[in-house]
C-alpha cells in the first residue's frame, strides 16, 4: 500500500488521567504509517500530569507527534485547535479515553482509495469497553442500508467520532469548524453540516474500542437541552426524498427517529417526531395520474371514482392526449375541483401523456389510472398506508377485471408478486398500471415510460423492479374492464407487445444477460403467431377459483357495510363488484334497492328481473317489494301493485310492504281497498330523524258540516277583522300566512317579517294566526306593526285541547292552518303561501308568482315517495288561489282534518300531510301544481355562507336560538335583531 496520503490523528485531551496514555500508545500502534499525531492540551487543571505524559511522548516521537497546550475552551475548541495545526489530507479523531484498533487507518486508507470518491467520509462499527479495558458489546451497523442511504448513520446515531475518517478539503469547508458555543454536541452539529455536502461510507469492521465510565462528557445530564435544539433542527431540516431514502417512507423515518429517541431525555423532539408521523398519515399529498383520449364519458366515470377516494389530500392530473371530440364541458366541470387539473398535448400515445403527468405532479406518492378503470373507494388509502407503513417506494394490487358483455368479474392476484421479482417479472409481468403507486423517489430517480405504443408499461415496470423491491398487496382495490380491444385479450396485439419486449431488451446490458427468461418471451411469441395463423384472434381469459371469488366478496361486503353509513357512492361501488364475483339472490336484491335509492329504477329494475330468474319459484317478499317501488318509479303502476300484492301475500306482517300497498292502491284509486289497508294502525318510517308514527287514514269525503261539530265540540272560535282583512291586503300581489302558538310567535315573527320586506321582490303582506295566545298578544303584535313597511295582519284563535296529550296538541298546531285556510282565503281574497313559522324568504318570490298563475293551487309533491303516503306531499310551503275552485279545495282538507281531529286517538304525527296527499290523489277538477323540488332549504350554518341553491325560503328551526352559535350572524341579523 502506498503511504503518500497523510492522515491526522487529533487527540483533545483535557485531565486525562490513566486512560490518555493507553489512547496515545493505540495511536502510535498504528500500521499505517504516514500519520501525525496532534496533541492539545485544553487547559487541564490535573497537576501537570497530562502534559507531561504529552511531552514525554512528543520528545520519544518528535517526527510523529505534535503537541499544543492552551488555556481552556472546550473539546470544540480545542478540536479547531487541531484542525489550525494539522498537515495532513484526512482528519481522524480519537478521544483520551478511548483506542484504536492497530489496523484502524490502515483499512480506511485502502476502503477510502477504493471508493474513488475524494469527498468521502467515513465511519465504521466499533467495540464498547468498560473502565478497566474489557470488551463487553459490539455496535455493528447494517452495511447494505448505510450504502442505500448516506444520511442513516447520523439518524441512528451511528457517527461515533473516533471512527471517523474526512477528507480536509471537505472538513475546512465549515467555518470552526467546530461549534464553540455547543458543550457537548459540537460533533454532532459538525456532522449534520457535513451530510448536507457529501456521504458517509461505512466500513463493516470494528476498528475502535470506546470506553464507557461515568466520567465521560456523554454521561452528563446537562447534555439534554442542547441534545434537544440539536436533534428538532436535524428532524426538520430533512427532505421528503431524504426520509425516504433513510426508512422507505416519512412515517417510518418519524417513528423509528421517535424509537432511538424515546429512551433519551429529549421529550420535547420525541413529541414532535409522533406529531409529525400522524400528521403523514393525512396531510401527505398523493397525486392521480391520468391520460384520455377520447371515450369523456368513460373519463367522466373514472373521474368520479378519484374524487370519492376516502383519502382526501389528492393532485389529480388529468392530460388529454389530443382527444378529437370535444372536451370543453369535461373542462368545465374538472375545474369546479380545485385539486384537479387538465393537461393538454398533441396524441403521441399513453406513455408519453403519463410522463408529462408525472412531470407536473405535486405529490409526494403518485398513483395512475386509465380512463376505462376505475378506483374502488379506498384503493389510495389503503394502498397509500400499507406503503408508508411498511416503508415501499413502489407498490401494486390485486385487482378486479371485468369482460365485456360478461356479467361476472375475475379476481386477478397479482399482489402475490411481491419484493424482490426480477428477473422473474421481464417474461411474465403481473403488474397492471392502474394498480400501481410510486413515491417521488423514484420519479427523481428518472423514471419514465416508453414510448411504445404497446407494453409501455411492461418496460417500465421491469426497469423498475432492477432497482427496488416491489410491494405486492393481495387486497383487489382496482377494476380493469377489459373490451374487444384489449391487447391483453387479442392475439395480434399482445404478440406485437412482446415482440416490442425483445426488441428493447436483446441488446441492454442488464436485461439482456436474462437469456432464459428473453427465451421464454421468444416461445410467447411463437404460441401467439402460431394462433394467429390458425385464425384465433381472441385469447381465453383465466378466471378465478370460487375460493377466491368467495374471499374476495367477503371482503368487498364488509367494506360496503363499513361505508355505508358514511359514503353511499362507496358503499355501491363495493356492492357492486360483490356482487359480480359471486351474484346471489341476496346481493342482487341490495343492489336493486341501491340503484333505486340512488334514482336509477331502469338498472335496479334489471338487476331485480335477474335475482326473480335466479330465485325461480322461491321469490322473496323484499324482492317483489323493491321491484315493486323500481316499477312504479319507472310509470309502471299497474305492473308495481301485483308485484306488491304478491309480496305482502307473502309476508303480510311486514308494515312498510302493507303501508306500500296501500299507498300505491291509492294512488290508482282504489281507495276502498286503500281504506281497508289505513283502518289499521301501521309503523311507518317518517323523514324526521328517523322516528317512527302510527297514522289512520281515511278516503271518505268528509261531510260538509264536520268542521262546524269539529269546533262545537271543542270550543274553537277564530278573532279577525274580515273587511280589515280585505282592505289591508287590497294592494297585495301576494300575502304570506304562518300558524303558531305564541312561542313561536315571539321567536320568529320578527325574522319572517324583515325577510319578507327585504326579498320578496313583490307587494307581499304577512298574516299571522296564533293559536291560544296569553293577553301581550295585541300589545307585541302592534309593536311588530309599527317596524313594518308591508301589510301585516293578524288572527286569533281559541280552543279547548284538554283532551289531547302533547304530541296530540303540536299535531293539532300543525293542522290549525288548514283549518282556518278557507276562512282567509275568502276574507284576504288574494293568492296565498302557507308557509312553516320558521321559514324566512331569501329570494324573490315574483317568479313562483308566475308560475302558479291559473293554478288552482301549488303542492310540493314528491310522486311515490319511498311508498310512504305521508312523504307524498310537503306541508312546509303551500299555495292557494283565491278563486272558488281553491276554497273548495282546501275546505275538503279542512274536512278531513277535523274528522280525525274530532278522536284524539287518530291524531297523529303529519297528518296534515295525509291530509294534503288524500286531497292530491282525490282531486279530480282543481288544477294543482307542483312547486320546485328545491323551494325550500333547511342548511344550519357551517362556517361559510349558506349555500341556498335554488331555494326561496330558508328553515331556521335547527338554528335559534339555541343553536345560534352555529348560524351566519352577518346574514341572519339582517332579519331579526331580537
């Protein structure tokens, strides 16, 4: 070995007692020996015992040793000290207390040579001693992770100082270039500058022997706070491709950075490091990469199943690569997302318009998928976490494939190909693009697809599984539809990929030395070209074994069930496929009942009509129900009523069938035999929560003199000025009323009366009736009188509710205004909307105005809703004519009302919206119209502005005043300041 590079020993010592010379002696022991040994002597106060073991050694060796003595300024200081005075090329340090191994710089020169990096620094394993000399631990680091990321060794805190070996050119770059102002960690601090330039290398012997007594510096307790500041600065200033070079992901990096931690003192780093791991696991950016070219609908469809992820923190790169049918509403809408984002470029094929998605990404991982896939809801949580978890900078999944025309799916496990699987993968690779996720590691490594316009993919996946291990994840997260087209399926096509496969892989020196495996690409090629010529032009699929399909439909119904209360379009699409791995009766039923509920009765009704020929004689009641509401959403009513008759033959204790039977019976007419359904008590599900109500309904035209015996019997007498009335309102386009008591009065009056002044873009008035009000009614109702600028007016009325218990009298509150409704039409004598007391205007009403012109009346009507009769009609927001045909109208509800009204037991819970669905489905000569759908909003404030849509009138019932907190106070004090 030659012996022409110089290597420095520095050796601080400070009272060094017995251990200083044993460590002098180590150095001068050396085998290598173009070194100089350089002493300094900070100030040590032991009698002069230091300093003459240095000058006795220095005299003996005076070609070797050099010795300095100055006063006192700390190992930092006396290290920059040594490092002034060196003349060597390589700095080595060694501590008083502790040895080198006599080959120590011998094998450092000749690893450092070898390497043929002059800026390399390196570190080595080394032996713990105990105070009298004897071995008792070696700290032995893993080599192959050091040689894969540079920056471990001062993370795990493998930089002990004595095996240190640096270039000076490299150390003379940092001013000091030790930190005087740091006691203890001015080594540290020295290192983590230095990593920020080049690499440390480890060099797998033991080539020093540190000694552990409680005298040393590292056993000091005061070490903490500045161990603290040192270690959050190291936390903070890593990179993302930094951490992941150290641990795979920045979750491992936090937690294993958290675990070498924990035992220390320094609890304020550890506390970061677990904050910043749990925050990975949400605010880590992950981005979708995916090219088109035409097919938007298709587009449109794996759009949608990126955007209903469960993982929320997404880039999604759209690049239209040169699509000729227009795309300018796909742009539009993509817009409307912020996390979204189209790119534009001529048609040059898939490879090239996923490297320019690559090329704009902004994620830290990067997913991809093709616009015929789709993404099951929690493929990129799912897949996402198990990566960070397990610290894989490239991923794949199992997967769903779908055929065309079939109606069954395969599950394809590819995730059983996991780690180490090249060469394996050049001549049968399992992986499937849209199942893939790569951390930006391996984008700033340079990866790329090419530019083949088949098996792109394939090259990009083998030249990735040269350089990492490949997680596999046997979980499928992914549905691949496969068409006519496929190159997987077609002869021609999948020859020309392997073909292209050979072609770039005979002359590359790496895949190229594969001869066994470029053989078995060969033989492929020659099987395809020979069902080519045989006339074969589609390949046969392999499908999966029932086992699998079984497993796999275990487990995409647990997670329909772990999203169905929180994400229907996730829960569907789990259905879904489920359901097309293994379709039963059951699961084709909880899909029929899932399209219909999502509004797609056609589908539900297809899927329904397979599960009855599959059930054959053995039809299920829930079937025929389902199909029976999928019918009569479609029109077919006729069709829907012997579906349900069948059904509730079938199981006639079941309520929501009979309900349905009835409702729909009614609908047709056939109130007689809707009457014999309603003449018993039925539990039905209302859309209040969740509650449940028991309401009697009755088809019988009500006799005209029962609202005379209804308030005879219970004392009821309304107060209003009939004339008063008329005149007040003469000037009116259209007068407002609500129904009370006098809590609600006092609550919302004043709100309703302001919204109405400030939005009803017309001449509206307001009339208030309250029902059984105390004695201030008439002082509050003249002080509300006085503030407004449009005709107010107000009723009174009186009756004797002993006989009803609570739930009873807030029924007969909601009813009371229908009872009184023809008296005010015939007394205001101009277009009327009933509306809740809760209810503020928040738009103009002038265009409803027009709409309702020649009609009789306006009703919010929801057709067949959920088979439920008291869901048919809203009773929220009515509008009623002035003409005769009108007052007959809404007499015949009043009548209605006070039939059931007159036996407190058949009071029930919305059974004014029996009564308007009674009247809507009698009425053979009013012209009733439907109102929007989208008339009325009841949104509680959520810390933005309430996004009315298309609503006129806003609910506040859920947002005063006990939830007032909740409600946008600048909007809302425009209407009431009480």
């Amino acid at each position: 070995m030659s012996d022409d590079l110089k290597v420095s020993i520095v050796m601080p010592v400070y009272n060094g007692g017995s251990y200083f010379e044993l460590a002098l002696q180590s150095a001068l022991a050396q085998t290598y020996r173009n070194i100089e040994i350089v002493i300094v002597n900070d100030g040590s106060t032991d009698g002069g015992a230091t300093d003459a073991v240095a000058r006795r050694y220095a005299e003996r060796h005076p070609d070797t040793i050099r010795y300095f003595h100055q006063a006192n300024t700390g190992v930092a200081g006396a290290l920059n000290k040594a490092v002034g005075e060196m003349t060597g090329d390589i700095f080595c340090w060694l501590s008083h207390d502790d040895l080198y191994a006599p080959e120590k710089t011998a094998v450092q020169v000749d690893f450092w040579r070898r390497l043929g990096r002059p800026d390399a620094m390196l570190i080595s394993n080394y032996t713990l001693i105990d105070p009298e000399g004897r071995e008792f631990a070696n700290v032995q680091f893993d080599h192959e992770q050091f040689k894969r990321a540079p920056m471990l060794p001062l993370f795990r805190g493998a930089v002990n100082g004595c095996t240190v070996f640096i270039p000076v050119d490299v150390l003379r770059t940092i001013p000091g270039p030790f930190d005087l102002s740091r006691r203890f960690t001015q080594d540290f601090q020295l290192w983590r500058q230095l990593i920020r330039q080049t690499d440390f290398f480890h060099v797998p012997q033991s080539l020093v022997h540190y000694r552990v007594h409680p005298g040393q510096d590292s056993q000091r307790p005061d070490i903490a706070e500045e161990g603290e500041t040192l270690w959050r600065a190291m936390v903070d200033e890593t990179t993302e491709i930094e951490r992941v070079q150290m641990y795979g992901s920045s979750w491992r990096f936090y937690e294993e950075t958290r675990k070498i931690l924990a035992p220390t003192p320094y609890v304020d780093t550890v506390r970061h490091l677990e904050e910043q791991r749990d925050r990975s696991l949400t605010e880590t950016l992950v981005s979708v990469v995916m090219p088109f070219f035409n097919e938007i609908a298709l587009v449109r469809r794996a759009l949608a199943s990126i955007l209903t992820q469960t993982y929320r923190h997404l880039d999604i790169v759209l690049v239209d690569d040169g699509s000729t049918e227009p795309v300018d509403d796909l742009l539009r809408d993509a817009a409307a997302d912020t996390r979204v984002r189209v790119l534009r470029t001529p048609n040059r094929g898939p490879g090239a318009a996923r490297n320019l998605g690559i090329r704009n990404c902004r994620g830290d991982y990067v997913a991809f998928l093709d616009a015929d896939d789709l993404f099951l809801p929690n493929k990129i949580e799912v897949q996402f976490r198990e990566m960070i978890r397990q610290g894989a900078v490239a991923s794949h999944t199992s997967y769903l494939v779908v055929d065309d025309g079939s109606e069954n799916a395969s599950v394809i496990e590819s995730g059983l190909a996991s780690g180490r699987i090249y060469p394996g993968i050049i001549s049968n690779c399992p992986i499937a693009t849209p199942t893939v996720m790569l951390h930006r590691l391996v984008l700033a490594e340079g990866f790329e697809f090419a530019d083949a316009a088949l098996a792109e993919d394939v090259v990009a996946w083998i030249d990735l599984s040269v350089r990492h291990d490949i997680l596999g994840l046997n979980e499928p997260l992914t549905v691949v539809e496969r068409d006519t087209n496929t190159a997987s399926t077609d002869v021609a096509k999948s020859m020309q990929g392997l073909q292209n496969l050979l072609k770039r892989f005979g002359d590359d020196p790496v895949h190229g030395r594969q001869s066994a495996r470029l053989a078995e690409l060969q033989a492929g090629v020659e099987y395809l070209s020979a069902l080519k010529g045989a006339g074969v032009e589609r390949l046969p699929l392999a499908s999966s074994t029932e086992a699998q399909r079984l497993a796999h439909k275990a487990l995409l119904l647990s997670y329909h069930e772990q999203f169905a209360g929180r994400d229907a379009a996730a829960a569907f699409e789990m259905l879904s496929w489920a359901n097309a791995l293994n379709p039963t009766v059951e699961t084709l039923v909880a899909l029929g009942v899932s399209h219909t509920t999502r509004g797609q009765p056609q589908r539900a009704l297809d899927v329904l009509d397979q599960a009855a020929a599959m059930a054959g004689e053995d039809i299920p009641a829930a079937l025929l129900h389902i199909r029976a509401i999928a019918k009569c959403y479609l029109g077919r009513l006729e069709d829907a009523l012997i579906d349900m008759q069948s059904a509730w033959a079938l199981l006639p204790s079941s309520e929501s069938i009979g309900y349905g039977l009835a409702s729909l019976n009614a609908y047709l007419g056939r109130f007689e035999e809707a009457g014999e359904l309603f003449s018993t008590p039925l539990t039905v599900q209302l859309d209040n929560g969740g509650t449940t109500s028991t309401a009697i309904i009755c088809f019988d035209e009500p006799d005209a003199l029962i609202c005379e015996e209804f308030d005879r019997s219970n004392l009821r007498r309304i107060s209003f000025d009939q004339d008063g009335l008329r005149s007040r309102h003469a000037a009116c386009d259209l007068v407002l009323c609500f129904c009370c008591d006098i809590k609600y009065f006092r609550l919302f009056s004043a709100a309703v009366l302001r919204s109405i002044q400030q939005n009803a873009g017309l001449e509206a008035g307001l009339h208030i009736h309250v029902v059984n009000p105390d004695d201030a009614i008439a002082a509050e109702f003249e002080q509300l009188r006085i503030k407004t600028t449009i005709p107010l007016s107000l009723s009174i009325e009186r009756v004797d509710l002993s006989a009803f218990d609570d739930l009873q009298r807030k029924t007969y509150y909601s009813c009371s205004r229908f009872l009184v409704m023809p008296d005010l039409m015939q007394s205001i004598s101009r277009p009327i909307i009933l509306m809740d007391a809760d209810q503020l205007v928040v738009r103009p009403l002038d265009g409803l105005f027009e709409q309702m012109r020649g009609a009789d009346a306006g009703l919010l009507i929801f057709p067949h809703a959920a088979f439920n009769i008291l869901s048919l009609v809203s009773a929220s927001v009515i509008f009623a004519n002035s003409n005769s045909k009108s007052v007959k109208f809404f007499k015949g509800i009043a009548g209605y009302l006070s039939s059931m009204l007159l036996s407190p037991d058949r009071v029930q819970w919305h059974l004014d919206q029996a009564a308007l669905a009674v009247a809507f489905i009698r009425n053979k000569s009013v012209a009733v119209r439907a109102l929007p759908s989208g008339i009325m909003q009841s949104s509680v404030y959520d810390g933005q502005q309430i996004d009315f849509k298309d609503a006129l009138f806003w609910s506040i019932t859920y947002s005063i005043p006990k939830n007032a907190e909740k409600i946008n106070t600048e909007f809302f004090s425009g209407f009431a300041d009480a």
